[in-house]
C-alpha cells in the first residue's frame, strides 16, 4: 500500500488534512515531551562520549522522543486510517485510580514500608483495567515486590523500608 499525500490544493489556501486523530495528538505529545526532556537536559554538564555527565543521556533520549514524535505526527498526515482513528472519551476512572495509586504509594512507603505500599499500589492500578483478575494481582505483587527489592534495596543499596516501620523498630 502506497501512502497518500495528504495535501489538498485549493485556489485560496494550502489544507492539511488529519488522517489519524489518535497519531496526530500521540506524536505532538511525543515532540513536546521530548524537547522539554532535552531543554531540561541543557541546564547539567554533558560530559563526553566517553564520560558522559548528567545531561548527556536524558538529552539524547529527548531527541529521540522528539524524532519519534516526528515520525508518528509525519504518519498521522499522510497515511490514511479507516474513520479518521477518531479519540475516544476520556478514561477518568482508570485515569484517577493510576494518579491515586501513585499518591499513596508515595504517602504509605515511608511508614509501611515496600512489602506493603508496592502490593497496595500495584493492585489499586490492576482495578483501573477492565480485566481484573486477584490471582493476576497477587502474582503480580509478588514478582514486583521481590524484583524492586532485589534491584533497588539489594542492587543499588538504596535506603527504603522494606518492612512497616512499626515491625522494625
């Protein structure tokens, strides 16, 4: 399948026609997103390609996120969707209950510790979807829990309760 242009002449103005609503906003989200992440960047050192400093990496990932975004907003021009690829309503619920989650994981890690914020956080997300499952959630807890554990607090070294405060102390 060759893409169509997307132009159309008229004897007054130069129209662009959106093909696909849904590429069209994913990929100006993208672009702005990226050069956001990559004028941030400027503001640490760059380093070297050998020894590369603070700035170095979020920068070259912002490019990329921005020549993504590029791509997907040159596609949502100039290739034609079935329908227009309209966007739908707005998923609040999923939206709230993922924000909610967040928050409460953040407020509840300092004094429940890993073992309890992280189950709690992972399963408050798994209700946003449309397919909750507890046998899902609950083996999702556990390899998430035992992965973050052994990557952040084992891996890294970094300092985060594992435990309630109550039951260390």
């Amino acid at each position: 399948m060759v893409p169509r242009i997307a132009l159309h002449w008229s004897t007054e103005e130069t129209r662009v026609k959106i093909k696909s609503q849904k590429d069209f906003w994913s990929g100006l989200m993208f672009i702005v997103t990226g050069l956001g992440f990559a004028a941030g960047a400027t503001n640490y050192s760059f380093g070297s390609s050998a020894r590369p400093g603070p700035g170095y990496f979020p920068f070259g990932l912002g490019i990329l996120l921005a020549i993504l975004g590029a791509v997907v907003l040159f596609k949502a021009l100039t290739v034609e969707t079935p329908g227009g690829d309209k966007i739908g309503a707005m998923p609040f619920r999923p939206m709230a209950l993922i924000i909610l989650s967040v928050v409460v994981f953040g407020l509840a890690l300092p004094p429940l510790g890993m073992a309890v914020s992280l189950p709690i956080l992972i399963i408050v997300c798994s209700l946003a979807g449309d397919e909750f499952k507890w046998k899902d959630a609950i083996l999702s807890c556990i390899v998430l829990t035992v992965g973050s554990w052994l990557v952040f607090i084992k891996g890294l070294g970094l300092v985060i309760p594992l435990w309630p405060a109550f039951l260390t102390t």
